[in-house]
C-alpha cells in the first residue's frame, strides 16, 4: 500500500490522521502497564509467617503424643541445639514430615503444616515457605 500525499483535494493532515487512527485504537486498547501492588502473601500454616500457629495447650500436646508415638524417627539433619523459634526460615534440605493421623484429629488447625525434630523439639514448619510457625518443647 503506498499513500500519496499529492491526491487532488486531500489534505495531507487529514489523509495521515486517518492512516494513524487505528493505530491509536491499539495503543488505547492496550492493557495497562500493571502497577506495583503488594500481592497478599500465601502461607498455609498464619496469615503472618512469623506468627505462631495458634494451638491450644490440648492441640499442643495431642501433636507431642502422637510424633512421640510415631514409629518412624526423623533426622532434620540439624544439630540438637539449633536457635529454633518462630518466624525464622529453615534451609530447604532439612526433611519435613506430615503430621500423624491422631494429632490432625485432635488439632486440625495444624493439617497445613508439616514437622521435623530438632533436638527434643516438635518444629512445625510451613512447608510452602520453610518457616517454622510453632515450637513444641518435648
């Protein structure tokens, strides 16, 4: 397509606001550059990943019974004595497990989260993120 600018009683102005029309369209009908927006953040075990998960005392020792009784042992593969405490994250490679059958009856607050043992310790650890949401002292 070739535009001529020389055509008898066109005027060039109009002939290229014409060419340019729909171009304007698809500029106009773009989507709009998205603007920085705090996405609300996903953790399944607090709204907050550094709050505690909230477990009553009964729900607290319903979890410590039931690991106790667990007869697979879990190696966290972090030394006894690890600073554990809520909020911190733990690295990727320590091995999480999911909670047994008769702590998630007595404490189903807790069916998004995922233990490991660190020392005498019940670690529960939100597995999306790594971060540890509660600590139960054995």
């Amino acid at each position: 397509m070739t535009i001529s600018y020389l055509t008898v009683g066109a005027k060039p102005l109009a002939a290229a606001l014409l060419l340019l029309a729909p171009l304007a369209l698809v500029a106009v009908s773009a989507p709009a550059p998205a603007t920085a927006q705090a996405l609300p953040s996903v953790s399944l075990g607090a709204a907050d990943p550094a709050a505690p998960l909230a477990l009553t005392p009964a729900e607290r020792t319903a979890i410590l019974d039931a690991v106790r009784q667990d007869s697979q042992k879990l190696n966290s593969k972090m030394p006894p004595d690890s600073a554990v405490s809520v909020g911190i994250q733990l690295p990727p490679s320590i091995a999480l497990k999911i909670l047994p059958d008769a702590a998630l009856a007595q404490a189903p607050a807790a069916k998004t989260v995922q233990y490991t043992l660190i020392g005498n310790r019940v670690v529960l650890v939100d597995p999306t993120n790594m971060r540890v949401v509660d600590v139960i002292n054995q």
